[in-house]
C-alpha cells in the first residue's frame, strides 16, 4: 500500500482527466468519503456532476449504483424488499441499489417525501431495517446526490432532517471559458463520458488506501481554541434575526471533521482557523433555513455564513 496522501493526489489527477475545472469539487468528495459522509452536489445542468461521481469511483475500484429520482420512486425501488418467490415457497429479500459503496442519487428532489424519508436510516446507521431484519450496508458507503437549482417544478424540497444527514453541500459551478473550451476540444477528438475506461479512467487507489488516509486524516490535532472557534461559528448562525432555522451541533461536528480531512489534505497535522473558514460554507450552507422576508430581499445562505465569518473573532 502506497502513502495514503500520494494516493488520494493520484486518485483527484487521474478525475481530472475525465472532469475539466472541477478541482474544489473533486476535493470537497475526496473529504467526504474520509469522513465517511455524504455530499449534495448542486449546480445547474450539463456541468458533469453525474460524470464527476462515475470517475471517482472508477478511480478508487469502488462499486457505483444510480438511482434517477422520479415521482413515482417507491422507498422499496431504494432499498429493496421482500419478495415471494414461488419456486422455493419462500420470501427473499432483493437488495435495492443502496448495497453498494458509492450511491448516486440523481435529481433528489424530484421524488415524493416518503421516498426521500427511505434514505434516512441508510445515510445515518449505514443499514436497511425490512420485515424486522436489519442488513449492514458494505464499507464505504457514501451517498453522493445531485439536484438542479434552478428547477422547481415536480420537485419536493428536501427536508431538514435529511439535509442535516449530508457532511457537505457543494455548489458545482459552470466552467470557465478556457476550462469549457478544454470540455468540447476533448469531445471534438472523441471523449465519450460514457466509457470511462476508453477515456484512460483507472483504479489508482485502492479501499485501504481510503481507509488508511482516514485513520490518518483523523489523528489530526485541534487546539481548544479552534474547537470553540469551531462552535462559536455554528451557534453565531441560530442568532442572526434573518436566520428562521440555524446550524446543528451536528453541523459543529461535521464542520471539524471535514476541517481536519482540509488540513490533512494541506499536509499538516494539525487544524488551523483558516482550514475552518475554508469548510464553513460547504459544511454549513445546507443546514440554514433563511425566514421568507430574509429571501424576498435577496439574502442568500452564502452570504450569512459570509457574515458569520466576519464577526466571528478568530483564534490567533
């Protein structure tokens, strides 16, 4: 097994050869699946988000399975049911696509809150409880879902609930000129985003070199500074008058263990306050709920966490 650091750098180069101008969102994945959490991928359509999630996989020689949301989603279309099967006289149970290692969840808004509710068990104990049996989902297990921001139409909002279960949410933005210049030049010499392998995509990590950067990232140290500046930042949010619903003690958590995975990354042992700031968004902006007034003026959750920042002393 190589250095657990060396391999997640080949594992981001070997993703870009695939996805063009994505770095921060290949890093902020590569963060989630150290921390053994999920992610929101949201951005407009067209920007290889779903491309994004295949080549980590193919990268790391994980399992990926695909669920489209759609309306009529039954929570057994996600994690499996029990079926009769009539030649043996017997009821089985058929494994739903959440027994996997990677699971991308398509356009997860577009489905029924009863169907959303199915992904609650398995984003926060890792199993699927049927028929009063409880299966172990394999390790790792992350889920990596999409949604289009500027469609509202058929979609059900996520509720809090189930946004507070993702480590991170990361905003996926339209490539710059040169950057969507290099997309069309490598479709115009033949690229084709569905075979990866065609592409030059190879495993260059492997599961234990994950596991191994995850004991790694966690023996990253925090001063009881950073770790008060790390709350104070999540309490600032439930104070702020234009904030109807504020971050979690569970977003206080996420925000630190994704801190150290930044800082581990960065090569240090240890968490700085700007390893914090650099998570805060990505971390945070998902677990805040602006009151209605707030919105119709334009305000945005970026732009409270923005503020937070500001006002927040920082541990020097």
């Amino acid at each position: 097994m190589s250095d657990p650091r060396e391999a997640l750098g080949r594992l981001r180069a070997e993703v870009a050869k695939a996805v063009v101008g994505q770095d921060g969102i290949v890093a902020g994945l590569v963060i989630a699946l150290l921390c053994r959490g999920h992610v929101l991928l949201e951005g407009p359509p067209g920007v290889a988000k779903t491309l994004l999630v295949r080549s980590i996989a193919a990268a790391l020689d994980l399992e990926m399975k695909r669920i489209q949301f759609t309306p009529d989603l039954m929570p057994g279309d996600v994690t499996g049911s029990v079926i009769y099967d009539p030649r043996t006289v017997e009821f089985l149970f058929r494994h739903g696509p959440v027994f996997t290692n990677l699971l991308l969840a398509d356009e997860i808004n577009r489905t029924s809150p009863k169907t959303q509710s199915a992904l609650l068990e398995v984003m926060e104990e890792r199993q699927v409880s049927t028929d009063g049996v409880t299966r172990p989902l394999p390790e790792p297990f992350i889920v990596a879902a999409t949604q289009n921001p500027i469609e509202h139409e058929g979609t059900y909002p996520l509720p809090e609930a189930q946004l507070d279960r993702f480590l991170l949410k990361l905003t996926v933005p339209l490539p710059s000129r040169d950057d969507e210049l290099g997309v069309v030049r490598a479709h115009h010499t033949g690229f084709d985003p569905r075979n990866l392998a065609a592409a030059g995509i190879k495993a260059v990590a492997t599961a234990a070199d994950l596991a191994a950067a995850r004991e790694a990232a966690q023996r990253v140290t925090v001063a009881e500074e950073v770790l008060a500046y790390v709350v104070d930042l999540c309490r600032a949010t439930r104070a702020l008058p234009s904030v109807e619903l504020g971050a979690s003690p569970r977003g206080a958590t996420s925000l630190l263990v994704s801190s150290k995975a930044w800082a581990w990354m960065s090569g240090r042992d240890y968490v700085t306050p700007d390893d914090v700031k650099v998570m805060a968004r990505p971390a945070l902006r998902h677990r805040l709920r602006l009151r209605p007034e707030a919105e119709l003026e334009g305000a945005t959750t970026d732009a409270v966490l923005e503020s937070v920042l500001a006002t927040v002393p920082t541990p020097r």
